[in-house]
C-alpha cells in the first residue's frame, strides 16, 4: 500500500489524477509532459491509466480521431523496426503515422529484443508513436475504434 502522507506518494497522485477539461465522451488523453494516458468510458468515469513512451515535441496538443489501425506495422522511418497493435489518431510534422502501438522489436522477427523495457515506459524515448506495454496495447486495440476520441495536452 501507498504511505499518502509521503512525498513519494504526492508526486504518485500527481502523476494518475486525470487533466481536467479534457472534452466529454469517450476517449483517451494523453499528457505529454507526463508521458500518460487515460482511458475514459464517457465523460467522468475512468477506465484505466498507463504509462507510455512518446516525445516531448508530438503530437500536436489537440482533438483527433482514431482513423486506422493494424494488428501488426513496421516504421516507415526505421523500416526493421516492427510493432503490434497499431492505432494512428495523428500525423508527424513529415507526414509520418502517430498513434498507439506496443513498444517495437528491432526487427521483424518475432522473438527479436524489444527497443526498450516496460520499466522504461513513462519517459519520451519514441521516434514519435505512444509505445505501450503489451497489457495495454491489446487493451486499447479492443477499446479503439475506428473514430474514437484521442485527445492530446501539454
């Protein structure tokens, strides 16, 4: 259990409380500076939360909407690096795909290393995508369609 008299535990609650104003409905926020995201049923109700990996400097804040996906996508910038559960809401200053995904593996080969570890999930180590563990990228695969709300703050 948490000592919520503890400094540790402040910067805790401080880092899982929801942004307030954040749109209505579902959807999913995600907070740059504290590389989280939010997974909302409606407009108050809280589903899950969870750490990602992702870059300090995209997307763009703003309302996007879920507009493809695949089970399974390679980079278009690093064409060895190769992920599951591919979720795009945005697009890159080049035009590149923005969206949630499992954190990627070197290569296309299954049982090839990962990019990085779940433990490092939660700092900005991403080419420009939401890296996610795989608990919640199957999670959000199953929660994401077509058209579903991503909200994006500073």
């Amino acid at each position: 259990t948490l000592d919520r008299s503890s400094a540790a535990s402040d910067v805790y609650k401080r880092q899982t409380l929801p942004p307030p104003d954040t749109g209505t409905g579902k959807r999913a926020v995600f907070s740059i500076a504290q590389q989280r995201v939010w997974v909302y049923s409606d407009t108050t109700t809280i589903i899950r939360t969870f750490l990602v990996s992702a870059r300090l400097d995209m997307p763009n804040v703003g309302t996007y909407k879920v507009w493809s996906r695949s089970l399974y996508a390679c980079s278009s910038a690093h064409r060895s690096e190769c992920m599951r559960f591919m979720i795009r809401f945005a697009k890159g200053p080049g035009g590149d795909n923005i969206g949630f995904h499992e954190i990627p593996r070197e290569t296309a080969l299954p049982g090839d290393p990962w990019l990085q570890t779940v433990e490092q999930l939660g700092q900005p180590l991403s080419s420009g995508c939401l890296r996610q563990s795989t608990a919640d990228a199957e999670f959000m695969w199953t929660w994401a369609a077509i058209g579903t709300t991503v909200v994006v703050i500073a």
